[in-house]
C-alpha cells in the first residue's frame, strides 16, 4: 500500500485459477489498480460488490455482462461498473484488463 513505485515484474502474480492470473499494482486506501490476465474462455463469474470499478480492456475480446445487459468489448473499451451493480465477463479471446477500484478492493491484499 502507498508504493510510489509499482513495477510489473515486482506485482505479485495471483493464479485465481481457471485461466485467470490476478496482479494488484498501485493502490492507497481510496483507489487500486488491478490487471487482470484471461485466457480464452475463463469466466469472470458474475458478482457484485460495494466498490466503484472502472474496467479498461488493454487486449484481447470479451463478453461483458453488466446490470443484465451484455455487450462485445476489444482493446481500447472502458466500462464503469457503480457500486453493487452486477457484472461479469466471458474472455473470448486471450486478453488483459485493467481495473480500477475506488475504495480500494482490502479482500484483494
């Protein structure tokens, strides 16, 4: 927590298993950064949490499921998920995502 300096080779790699590798990055008590690894077909089950997320595809093609709705979203795509809101993702080709959490996720640390 309160790292100025995050680098990717230092950031913990979490095998979540099931084709999805978690990496927390930067993050203080009011915001996180989380990148997020799919390989094609892992499932970001549906869920929902008291947490603001920000969701910003870096690579790859997803299946995105967000308060009922579901939508295709590529490299570039951002999607603003409000707290409690439900949502969850079918990674359709290997990607990455990254996400931004506002205040920051303590059950990931």
């Amino acid at each position: 927590m309160d790292e100025r300096w995050v680098f990717h080779e230092d950031a913990n790699a979490n095998d979540l298993g099931n084709g999805v590798v978690r990496r927390v990055l930067a993050y203080n008590k009011d915001l996180m950064c989380v990148e997020n690894t799919f390989e094609k077909g892992a499932i970001g089950a549906l869920h929902h949490h008291p947490h603001t997320q920000i969701t910003y595809v870096v690579s790859g093609k997803f299946e995105f499921e967000i308060d009922g709705v579901k939508k295709i979203v590529t490299a570039g795509d951002t999607m603003l998920k409000t707290d409690s809101v439900e949502h969850g993702c079918v990674c359709l080709e290997a990607g990455i995502l990254l996400d931004i959490f506002n205040p920051m996720r303590e059950d990931f640390v």
